[in-house]
C-alpha cells in the first residue's frame, strides 16, 4: 500500500512569532502557494480580526476559523494559521491530514518584545488572560500537534526561513519538501 504524502507545510506557534511573514518566504523558496488562514477570515468577512472577535465573541469567532480551517483543500501549500486554531481537535487533526504541522518556538521574552498592544492583534484572550498565561496553556498544545519544533530564537525572518527548511529536510517524510 502506498504512504499517502502529506503535501502542505503548516506552520503554527504563538501571535508574533513569524508564522505570515516566515511563510511567505519558505512559500517563495519552495515555489508554493501561501495562504494566511487569518486574512483568508479577514477578506472573506471584510472585518479585521479584532471586529470579528468583538462582534461574535471569543467562541464565535473560534467557530469562524474552525470552519475555514477544516474546509482547506490545498496541496504543496505554505499555511500559516491563526495562533488559537491548536485548541480545536478536529481543525488540527485535518490540517495534520494532508500536512507537516511546524511548531515555530520563541520564549517569552521573546514574544512580549515583539507583540505590542494584545488587543490590536486580534487575540483569542479570555477576560484577565495575559501573554504569558496563554503561552503556557498554548505551549503544550503547540508540541503534542508539531511533527517538527523549530526553535526561532534570536532568528531574523530569512535565517528561521533556513532554520525551517533544515529541519523539514531531516524529517521523516520526504514528500513534505
């Protein structure tokens, strides 16, 4: 029987870590498309992320990604998902379907410099919800989901796009590049 292949890479990890920008860049050097589930949402509802959330809700518009997440059909894509979408079972598993799921890991320390005001970024907090306790209730979802972890810290754009890359070439499936 033939090992179905697992075509797309999907890059998930914590808002500000890179996921839109890194994406683009591995897109153009793997001449692939790439796809932004947070502005496919945006464009579709012509709302940024912040009015979605404010207009349904924090479920509501959890319930918004779950839906485009889950009806993706793209091959030898670049995916770079909103940072809540590992907290839905069925999302991941089929964006993990046809995907190499890459967890980009930065600390922290990392994340708080790089993230200004956390209510402009179109976030999925719970009231009273900080940046550091939703990296530590994310963090484990992010590492049981990645089939590869790919530790960004310190790394500009162009070297994680090289850190990524290098990693995806010792993974063990090799239709994934």
């Amino acid at each position: 029987m033939k090992k179905k292949t697992r075509s797309n890479i999907v890059l998930i990890g914590m808002p500000g870590c890179g996921k839109s920008t890194i994406g683009v860049l591995l897109a153009k050097r793997l001449s692939r498309y790439f796809l932004d589930t947070d502005v496919l949402v945006q464009v579709v509802h012509e709302k940024s992320l912040q009015e979605l959330i404010r207009i349904h809700g924090m479920d509501g518009f959890c319930q918004i990604e779950q839906d485009y997440v889950t009806c993706l059909d793209l091959k030898n894509a670049v995916i770079a998902t909103g940072g809540s979408v590992v907290y839905y079972e069925f999302s991941m598993q089929s964006l993990k379907n046809d995907g190499t799921l890459v967890y980009l890991k930065l600390p922290l320390e990392e994340l708080t410099k790089r993230l200004g005001d956390l209510n402009q970024r179109g976030m999925v907090l719970e009231p009273g919800q900080t940046l550091a306790t939703l990296y530590e209730k994310r963090t484990p979802l992010y590492e049981r989901w990645a089939d590869v972890v790919v530790d960004l810290s310190g790394l500009g754009h162009e070297a994680s796009a090289n850190a990524i890359l290098n990693e995806l070439e010792g993974f063990s499936d090799p239709d994934t590049l």
